[in-house]
C-alpha cells in the first residue's frame, strides 16, 4: 500500500475542490503528460513530425501510433488511425464502413458518439438497425445479439464498458458470434482503455475506438481506431496527410488515407506519455486501485438511507464508476449542490447516453454519476460520502 | 437586489433550457425566502452551504446556493420570457418590501 500512495502521489496539486468524474476526463494528469505536452509545444511542430514515404519514424505520431499498437496489441502499427477522439473514431468506423443497405445491431447502453450515427444512417435510410437490450446492470446478452441477427447483418457495433453503469461487456464471445455469420463488430473501448488489458487479436475484434483523455491520462482532442488490417473504411475527411503530396487524392496507403489534416501533436504526444504512465504503472495495478475505491463508494452509499444505487451489482465486472439517486433530490440538484456547497465534481443527467435509463431505473431524470480515477484518495471518497450523508434529510419545505 | 446578467449554460436534457442568473449581490435567507411567494420552496439548511429550490409548476424552476450570487433557472422550452419577467418582479418586489424573515421561521432555521 506503501507503493501505491508513492505513487498517487505523483499527481500534481489539484485545485480547490475533489474531482469524481473522470468517466468524462480524466484529472489530474501524471506529471509525464504534463511534460510531454510541454516539450511539444517547445518547439516548432513541423519539426517533430518527419513523414516519410512509409509510416514508420520517429516523430510524435508515429510513437503514439506504436504505442496505441501495443497497448491493445494489434499486429503493425499501421492498425492504427489517430483520430481526435473517440466520437472521430466511431464516425469514421461508422460513416466510413461499407455497410450501405445491409442491417446493423446495436445496444441499449450505447453513447451518443455511438447512437446519433447510427440513427444518422438510419434516418437517410442506408441502413436498417436493431437495438438490443439490456439487463438491469448494463449487461447486454450476446444470445440476444445472436436472436437479432439477419441474414444481411454486416455490423455489430458494442461498448466494451457502458460509461453509465460501467458493466463489462462480453466481447469475445460477441465476436465469435458475429465472424460465424461473416459479420464485423466494432467496439467502443472509450471507457474501457486503461483499465482493461485490451488484446484485440484475442478478442479477434475488426475495428476498436479509443480516447486519450480518460482513463489513458492524456488530453482531450486525441483518439485512436484500431482498424484490422484488409479492413476498409471510406475516409471522412481528404487533405494534406504530409506525405505523396503530388496524388490529387487521397493515398490509399494507411495510415495516410485516414489522417488527413494537420494532425494534433500535443494531443498525441500526452496520449503517448498516457500510455506509458498507464503501462509502467500496470493496468492490474491501476484496476485494483480503483476497484478498490468503487468499494469504498458503493459500500459508503449502500449505508446511507435515502440513497439507492443504480445499474450496479457487486458480483459483476463494473469499471470505476458508480450511479446512483437520492429519494428527495434530483440527480442535477445532487450534482448542482456536491458542486456549489461542497466543492465535489461529479456528473449528473443521462451522460449522453439516452437508451440505457430505461432499463437501470433512471429515466427520464438520469443519475448522479461518480467515477474516480488512480489518483483520488480514499479520504476524497470520505469527503464526498459525508457529502450525501449532509444532502439526505436536510429539507425544510416553505 | 438585481438581477445584473443572464448566462448560457449547457444540459443535457431535450426539454428543458438552463441559464445562470447572477444578482448584484449573495443571495440571503430573506430573499430566498421572499421567492416563495411564486411557488414551492425547498430550502435544504443542513448544509454546508444551504440549498435552495423553487418550483414554478409548469414554467420554471429556481435553484442556489444560499450567499452565493449565482442561481440555476431551469425553464420549459419557449418558456424564457415568461419566467425571467416573473422572476424579475418578484426581484423588485423584494426590493421594495425586502420583508424581514418571520421569527419563528429564522429560529427554526438557526
């Protein structure tokens, strides 16, 4: 334990204030990123950033890339497309796959950056789309995925962790499903990046969206898809990629084909740092930390009368993240008031993720969200748990 | 007491619109209390900071921090004019009256 608190105390002083929800961003970051994010900005980005005839250098796109490889163990690092973010993966995998008229199973615990392009798609009636439910963790069945597939489903698009109730998807077997029917499966790992040993060979995903500012530790504006070789994906955007400047379109060769634009290197180079504070850490090492805290927290809130926890099950694989309402405030007034009289960040609301309350017992009003990360101690959880034990049964009705 | 500034703020719910209404001075017990008069009021005293909600049924809502100058006014959509010039008189009628908080309410309070 000695361990552990050397090293949460490497995070940088925080400002005034507990900070628990890192499901959205991730604070503070590790005085790596930090760094990398300086030396980056120390010197004229064109000079860090040599693109040759073939992918691989040394700049700060090219490392990151290798390291997003070798984090979710793709086979090259030209598996990998950089993107700004989770939402620019998703959109590019979905908007960008050759999935024109054929059917497509989603689920119910699906982020917006998931559900708006597929009902985009949907509503221009170039796809049909099944929506398949889920129990009251989050859980979603893969024999319910199974039942709703047709003989044209040529798409399973899944979260590996719902940002809601954080329960564990069961991937691998989602996919065996999917490839015995000549079907992809693209995961959306923004939660889960960081917490879980992600090895996409085993797993045999097709295509894999992550964000750098969650649990990854770096900046927001910086993502990755993993996008399995022979895959295509039409790309979104066309422009300037750095290299065979003389095509007047797009090169086919990736990793140019997906990333054109001038590309965000601070972003990268924190994403980069991330990844290496999250590997030298150990991801075991970090899970056990904040598992331990979800403890903490859904114990804490299981003893407060007034409270009742939501989507959460103990004997389940949840990430960090724990949802819950109070009998006599809304979720925003919760969240307004840890805020404003306490000085407790938390998310309240349906975190953009509109399909799921119905089957958690949060609709229409949401739930208070709260997540910690690696470096919340565990006197914050006591803080914020003394918080609520404040709010409950404070009222004077005038 | 006025109202100095209306800010945007952003929420996630499709039905409703939120904005910050920042007063030219802290909110006080009084002047919570006075805002009674336009609906239900929740006042949440064990706190910290007590918290306070004012429920204008089917027009808007009304929530702070007590000695904060900032409060959250949640309205329905299309429903902004019609809250803020109701919350606006009841502002000025504060102003003018500024009604002192009846004994038995601020000793129950204290």
């Amino acid at each position: 334990m000695s361990n552990m608190a050397d090293m949460t105390s490497r995070a940088p002083a925080a400002p005034v204030g507990i900070y628990l929800n890192n499901a959205a961003t991730s604070f503070p970051k590790p005085p790596e990123v930090l760094e990398a994010v300086q030396q980056a900005l120390e010197q004229p980005l064109a000079e860090q950033e040599r693109v040759g005839e073939d992918s691989i250098g040394i700049g700060i796109r090219s490392t990151c890339r290798q390291a997003v490889a070798n984090l979710v163990n793709a086979k090259n690092a030209n598996e990998i497309v950089l993107t700004s973010g989770a939402t620019a993966s998703l959109n590019l995998a979905l908007l960008g796959a050759n999935i024109l008229d054929s059917h497509v199973i989603t689920t119910a615990v699906e982020h917006n950056s998931v559900v708006r392009p597929l009902h985009h798609l949907l509503n221009s009636k170039k796809i049909r789309l099944s929506t398949v439910g889920c129990d009251s963790t989050g859980w979603v069945d893969p024999d319910d995925i199974k039942a709703a597939m047709t003989g044209d489903t040529r798409l399973i698009v899944i979260t590996y962790s719902s940002n809601v109730t954080a329960r564990v998807q069961e991937i691998a077997e989602i996919c065996r499903i999917a490839h015995e029917a000549d079907c992809s499966v693209l995961v959306d790992a923004a939660q889960a990046a960081g917490l879980i040993e992600i090895d996409v060979q085993q797993l045999d995903v097709d295509m894999l969206a992550l964000t750098g500012h969650k649990s990854l530790y770096g900046i927001p504006g910086a993502g990755a898809l993993y996008l399995r070789k022979g895959l295509e994906l039409e790309p979104l955007l066309h422009g300037g990629t750095g290299a065979m400047g003389q095509s007047l379109t797009q090169p086919r060769r990736r990793p140019f084909r997906y990333e054109a634009g001038t590309a965000n290197l601070p972003g990268f180079a924190a994403m980069e740092a991330g990844i290496r504070f999250v590997q030298n850490t150990g991801i075991a090492t970090i899970r056990k930390r904040e598992d331990q805290l979800l403890k903490a927290l859904a114990e804490g809130l299981e003893d407060i009368e007034g409270v009742t926890l939501l989507g959460y099950d103990r004997d389940c694989e949840h990430l960090p993240i724990l949802n819950f309402h109070l009998d006599d405030l809304d979720p925003d007034d919760v969240g307004y008031v840890l805020q404003n009289s306490f000085g407790i960040t938390v998310r309240s609301g349906i975190h953009c993720a509109p399909l799921i309350h119905k089957h958690i017992g949060s609709h229409p009003y949401g739930s208070v969200r709260v997540s910690p990360s690696f470096f919340t101690s565990f006197d914050e959880i006591e803080e914020f748990l003394s918080a609520i034990r404040q709010m409950c049964g404070a009222r004077v009705e005038m | 007491m006025k109202i100095v500034a209306v800010r945007e703020v952003e929420d996630c719910f499709d039905n409703t619109v939120s904005r910050d209404v920042v007063f030219d001075q802290p909110t006080d017990l009084e002047f919570i209390v006075s805002l009674g008069s336009l609906g239900r009021l929740r006042y949440y005293h064990n706190l910290a900071r007590p918290f306070w909600r004012l429920q204008v049924e089917d027009l808007f809502s009304l929530k702070g921090i007590q000695r904060n100058n900032v409060a959250r006014l949640v309205f329905k959509k299309g429903h902004y004019a019609e809250s803020i010039e109701m919350l606006v008189d009841a502002v000025n009628r504060f102003s003018r009256e500024h009604q002192p908080v009846p004994q038995k309410l601020a000793e129950e309070l204290s």
